[in-house]
C-alpha cells in the first residue's frame, strides 16, 4: 500500500480538483461553443470535425477522471478490510521489515536469515539522540535465528520501553562487510487508517500495513 500511505490522500485530492476544474472548463467550452455556432459566418462554417475532435477529448478525460475516483474508493475499500483483518491480530506476536525496534516489557527481537556469504551478524542498538546502547556479534546459523535484546545498555542499566533503532551488518569469513537483511519481532498493540494508509502498532514503533511479514504462532 507503502506503505502508500500518503499517495492514496493525494489522489483523492488531485482528482476532486480536476473533476471541478473539468466541469468549470467543459461549461466554458460548451459556452462559447454555443455563442459561436450563433453568431458563426453562414459562408464559413464551424468546422465539424474540430468540434467533434475536442467534445471527444473532453469525454475521455471526464472518463479518466471517473475511472480514478473509482480506484479512489476501491482503495479505501481495501483498507478497511486490511483494517478489519488486523483486529484479530491485536496482542499477537508479529514479525516486521524495519531499522526500528520496539522494547516491549524490557524486550525486544532482532531476526537473522541463516549463514550465506556473511557468517556474523553486528548488531547494534542505538537511542533516538544516536548513541550507542548495545553492540553485539551474533554467529548465524544454518536457519534464522532470533537476537533477543534486554532492554539494557552496555553498562547494564536497563532501558525505558520504547523505539530505539537497529542496525545489522554481516560479515563474511574474512571480516569484510557482507551484504545482511534482518526483520523484528513485537507484539501487535494497534492498528489505524492514517494519512490513507494502513499502519500497524508495536507499542511506540509504527509501521506500515506492507512491512508485515508474518503473525508468529
């Protein structure tokens, strides 16, 4: 939808603007069509050809503009159904794409995809002033893995609930940087249409209805 969030307010707009501007333009047209076939020189006609030509052109962007105030409202359709399907999801454990973690009752997961090129995972926590919390090497394995965060920082003082972001890095056997995707897992506490999209809650962590990769069982 991405997420899409705004675009699809957007084209709501853009297309009650054209379909009033369309209107404004096709009664003017029509006007001065009409005041000219009244007052047109008998000997010169008006010719009926270039009049078909721009009623014709009007027609197909009146349907254009028709046609998007239906994709409108299909979309709007299809949110509330997204909507209605996250109600059941609420106080379930979900697994997301994002840079962000949420520290839920002084926890929080990091998932790692198994070994491939890079065989370490660096993963580090940091607070929304940028610093450095936790840093930490993680040996992948030949399936996912699960980090789970304490919610505390090096020095072992333990963090308030909240969004702290995420960052993973692999490393291959020589140490090189190595190419790493990772998801994070949380409890679903909410979900709301905002902005024409669909976002989905893990306490203060917001994401979009498309980053859901799945409901854990």
């Amino acid at each position: 939808m991405s997420g899409s969030i705004t675009a699809a307010a957007a084209a709501t707009t853009s297309t009650a603007s054209a379909s009033t501007r369309l209107g404004g333009d096709l009664n003017t047209f029509l006007t001065l069509l009409t005041t000219q076939l009244q007052n047109q020189d008998p000997t010169s006609p008006l010719d009926t050809n270039q009049m078909t030509n721009q009623l014709v052109q009007f027609a197909s962007v009146e349907q254009q503009i028709a046609m998007n105030q239906n994709l409108t409202s299909l979309l709007s359709l299809q949110q509330s159904s997204q909507l209605t399907a996250a109600a059941p999801m609420i106080g379930r454990r979900i697994e997301v794409t994002s840079d962000k973690v949420a520290l839920q009752n002084g926890s929080a997961e990091v998932r790692l995809p198994a070994a491939g090129t890079a065989r370490t995972a660096e993963i580090t926590i940091t607070d929304a002033n940028g610093r450095a919390l936790r840093q930490q090497t993680v040996t992948l394995g030949t399936g996912a893995t699960g980090w789970t965060w304490d919610g505390r920082n090096a020095a072992g003082v333990a963090q308030p609930d909240g969004t702290y972001s995420v960052q993973v890095t692999g490393r291959d056997v020589n140490g090189a940087a190595a190419t790493l995707s990772h998801t994070v897992r949380g409890t679903l506490t909410g979900a709301q249409r905002a902005d024409g999209g669909l976002t989905l809650s893990m306490g203060t962590l917001s994401v979009g209805f498309e980053a859901l990769r799945s409901i854990v069982p």
